[in-house]
C-alpha cells in the first residue's frame, strides 16, 4: 500500500525549456535585431514553463 504523499516516480523534465528557450528567444531576437531582449524573454518564459510544470508535478 502506497501513502498518499508518496512522490511520483515519474517527474516532467522541464529542464529542456530552461535550455531552449534562451535560444529561441536569442534567435528570435536577432531577427528584430533585439538579441539581449530575446534571451531576456527566454529565459523568463522557460522559468515560467519549469515552475508551472514542478506545480503541475506537485498536484499529481
């Protein structure tokens, strides 16, 4: 019998938005010729996605 707190033994890996989003964001800016401002973005939105996935993670 499992207790109920027991941790999933299956995590998202959400490292991977932490890795390409600046990239992307980079890229992306480049092209507006903004490259700081993109990996500025990037970075935020590929925290934003790794913290929405460990409460998602959480909740399971």
């Amino acid at each position: 019998m499992t207790s109920p707190h027991a941790p999933n033994p299956n995590p998202r890996a959400a490292g991977i938005a932490l890795a390409i989003l600046p990239l992307v964001g980079t890229f992306v800016g480049g092209l507006y010729r903004q490259p700081s401002l993109g990996l500025v973005i990037g970075v935020g939105a590929g925290a934003l996605i790794a913290v929405l996935f460990w409460l998602f993670d959480r909740r399971r």
